[in-house]
C-alpha cells in the first residue's frame, strides 16, 4: 500500500511540474498569422475570426483577461492603441486564453461585464482551450502581436517599456510599429520581452 501511495504521489508530482512548466514557441517574425477563419465568441454575442477582425493593413492582437494585474496596468493605453489602429485601418481584438481561470473571473459572462465597464470598443473574444493563444505561443496577459496586410508578423511582445506609468513611458513599442509598419518602412524593434501573468492553461 505505500508503494502504492508513493507511485501515486510520483505521478501526480510530474503532471504538476509539466503543466507548470508548459511552454510553448512563439511566433516568428514574418510568420503567417495562424488561425485566421477559427471563429470564437465576442463579448457582442457574435461569433468572429481574426480574418473576420484584420483591415486592410493589419491586424493587432493582444492576448488578455479581466484576472491579470499587469492587464489592469496596461490596459489604460488600450483605447489609444484602438484608436491608432482604426486610424490606419488595423483590426483590433482582445482575446482572453485563461481556460483554466474560466471559473474565476475569466468565463465569457465575466467578459461581457469586464468589457462594457471598461469601455472597450474593440472585440473581447473567448479562446476556448487556449486554441489560438497556442497557435501564437502566447505566454503572458497581456501578450501583443501586430501583423501586416499580409498577415504577416512584424511585432511581438510587450506594449511599451512602462506598465506601471503611462506618462513616463520612453518607448512606445506597438506604436512605433504600427507607424512604421503604416508608413512602408521596416519596424525597428520587433521582438521585446512580453511582462504579465502566466496564461492559465489547463492540463
């Protein structure tokens, strides 16, 4: 019996220690967006693809949630980075992969009320089952991707150098890629390291 005990507690120790080390690899500059025609639900009842989302020169995604604390850190520059987006005709969409966390303020009802208080005007879709998220390699809330009329990757990684300070930023990373990116010229920075909470994926 304690053999038995001890097998058990040895199995459950490494499903623990593989789901918490779950990695994923992330998306390449000049990769392909993945996933384009998987539709997922919108905080507005309808059913949306990222194809669906995209204009004519882009597509911005920003893996997020209503959970994560970084989230609330950075999501005051979100009407910004819509508003910058529409202005050059770039599809924005929120999307929530926390799977594990669907129960603990992160399902599609808690969406729905997460966006309209917080005034969001771009769509706030549900990845069920992280699908997407592990299309992308998305590691972390929030987690941004900016991808060209091409559909093409340019830009992975955070949104600029200062979560905790919107006036005291000194690089505005997903801005001056879309700038640059709008304008024809090769985005500068492409990669930087993305800052938030582990996506809560399930086992």
């Amino acid at each position: 019996m304690n053999k038995l005990k001890f097998g058990l507690l040895g199995l459950a120790t490494i499903v623990l220690v593989a789901a918490s080390s779950f990695t994923t690899k992330e998306l390449e500059i000049g990769s392909k967006a993945p996933m384009l025609d998987h539709e997922m639900q919108d905080v507005s009842g309808r059913s949306l693809s990222l194809g669906d989302i995209a204009g004519d020169n882009g597509l911005l995604v920003v893996f997020s949630c209503n959970t994560c604390p970084w989230v609330k850190k950075w999501e005051d520059r979100y009407p910004d980075m819509h508003q910058m987006a529409t202005a050059n005709d770039i599809g924005m969409v929120a999307i929530n992969p926390n799977e594990d966390y669907r129960d603990r303020g992160d399902g599609f009802d808690d969406m729905v009320i997460y966006a309209e208080k917080a005034g969001y005007e771009f769509p706030y879709v549900l990845d069920t089952n992280h699908e997407v998220a592990d299309a992308f390699g998305a590691s972390r809330t929030p987690h941004v991707y900016l991808f060209n009329g091409d559909m093409e990757l340019v830009y992975v990684g955070a949104i600029d150098d200062n979560a905790n300070d919107a006036g005291a930023v000194k690089e505005y990373y997903i801005k001056n890629a879309m700038e640059e990116m709008v304008a024809g010229e090769q985005v500068s920075v492409t990669n930087t390291r993305s800052l938030g909470c582990t996506i809560k994926r399930v086992s």
